[in-house]
C-alpha cells in the first residue's frame, strides 16, 4: 500500500488489497526466466524518427518484439520481468540485441528504451558501447524516478561518454512535468495523448507551443509520438516540433525502415514554415553549456 500511494503522487492515501498482490514461485519465475533466456527470444524493430524540417530520418527508435507467448503485448513482457526480479535482464538484452543491428544511415541516432532502475543496473551499463555517440538513452514512463539527483549521478558519466538523453511522455500529468524539468533532457517526448486530434483541440496546441519554447530555451528538442494523420502532423509542423514518429511517418519495422512519402512531401511543403524551428543539424542537439 506505500509503494502504491507513492506511486500514486504526493498527499494520496492506499489502501491495502491482497486481491493486487502478485506472489510470485521460484517455479515461475524458472519458467520465464527460460522463455527470455532464448537466443531469440527478443526481435527488435525500428521506428524511424524524422525531422519535421526535413522529412528525412535523423533517428530511429528501437522497439522490442518477442516471440514466446504470440499476441501478448511488450509492455506485458516487461512488466512480468519485472515483477520477477528480472527487469534489468530482460532490459539488457534488448538493448544488446537494438544495438548489434548493423549499417544505420549514417548520421543518424539510435534510441533504446530504458526504464530507470535498468538504466542503474550493471548488467545493462555493461551492455553499452564505450563510446556512446550517436545512441539517446530513453527513459521510460513505467516507473516514478524518486531519487532524481542519484539517476542523475548514473546519467552524468554516460553523457560524458556521448549519450544523449530522453525523457518519454511529457504533458502526462505534473509529475511527468517535473521529471522532465530535473531531468535536463536532450529531447522530450510529448505524450501520444497529447498529440491525438491535435488539430481538433486549442487546449493541446497551446500546450504544445508552451512546451516548445521551453524546450528551445533549454536547448533541448521535442518529438511527438503517435503522429497518426496528416492532419496532426501539419498542426506539429506549424508550432515549431522538431522530430515526430508515428504510423503516419513510418511504421516499425526491420532496419531501417523508411520515411512515408506523403509525410515526406508535407514536411518539405511547409519549408517556410519550418525555417523557423531551430536548426537541429544530423543529431539531437546538446544541451548548452553541455
């Protein structure tokens, strides 16, 4: 019931419930350690992340895929993992099997999702590159970050070797706008719910132009997620966002998948537009003073 209320935000109150306690078995716990222990047992795709002032890929997301239990979801295997003391395992792997995919565009970034109690872990640092340009840390939603100051003491050393560092689902609530603000991140990721019908809704564009100009006053960048009609994607071009994903720009797949060509040719039809956003250049841009 603490953790839940902690999770929950400051000032709310739990109460305990056996009916959402998950025990776990060392029987279970063997089963599925088994099952993501396979060599394939983890498939990565990418989904291509493309400047809004270009229409050309500057990045790609990697995104894990597996292959035990057909039809359950991603995030249903990280949860497990998880709840079965195998988190930062199963993290590690996917970020290890993201990064041996060969022959990314040159000039390009990789980002790999990260929760932060793996982002902590030996057994994902370990699996990193010593030298760590061109890869974007991302840091996912599922866990609350309590202890900023102590991540940040993990991010500053992986910053010095190169990495950049992003923070996912921005405008999800307070919270998720304070961690980006302690985060200091290279590029924040609007919340999908944010940019849905964006062009439907005044309430979302005047949060999003807010959001870009702290973004460009920080010298970070924002990309929206979940772009999923043409419509949406001219509204984000308009207020200045930089870098968008979604089915509507390119949709995940084996490396490396290209641009949709329609989206392609409305990025570069609004050129006038666009020559308004920040200069961003072949990679997220570093913080000032970085």
């Amino acid at each position: 019931a603490l953790r839940w209320a902690k999770e929950s935000g400051r000032g709310r109150a739990r109460r305990y419930d056996p009916e959402h306690v998950f025990v776990v078995t060392e029987e279970q716990r063997e089963d599925f350690a088994g099952l993501i222990a396979r060599p394939d047992a983890v498939r990565p795709v990418f989904q291509p992340i493309v400047s809004l002032a270009s229409g050309e890929p500057v990045g790609y997301e990697a995104l894990a895929r597996f292959e035990g239990k057909p039809g359950l979801p991603p995030s249903w295997w990280f949860a497990q993992a998880h709840r079965f003391g195998l988190g930062a395992a199963l993290e590690a792997q996917s970020v290890r099997a993201a990064v041996a995919a060969h022959n990314r565009p040159p000039g390009t970034f990789l980002s790999v999702n990260l929760s932060p109690s793996a982002l902590v872990a030996p057994q994902v640092t370990e699996h990193l590159p010593s030298d760590l340009r061109g890869l974007v840390l991302e840091i996912t939603e599922e866990e609350r970050v309590f202890d900023v100051d102590g991540l940040q003491r993990h991010l500053d050393p992986l910053r010095a070797r190169g990495a950049r560092i992003a923070v996912d689902d921005a405008g999800e609530g307070y919270a998720g706008l304070q961690q980006v603000m302690s985060m200091r991140a290279d590029i924040i990721k609007l919340d999908r719910a944010l940019v849905a019908d964006v062009h439907a809704d005044p309430a979302k564009v005047a949060l999003i132009g807010s959001l870009v100009h702290f973004a460009r006053s920080t010298g970070a960048a924002i990309c929206a997620e979940g772009i999923e009609t043409l419509d949406e994607l001219r509204v984000l071009i308009h207020l200045g966002v930089a870098y968008g994903q979604g089915w509507t720009l390119g949709r995940a797949g084996a490396p490396w998948p290209r641009v949709n060509a329609e989206a392609a040719r409305l990025c570069r039809e609004l050129r006038s537009v666009q020559a308004k956003i920040v200069p961003l250049g072949e990679s997220p841009p570093l913080r000032r003073g970085a």
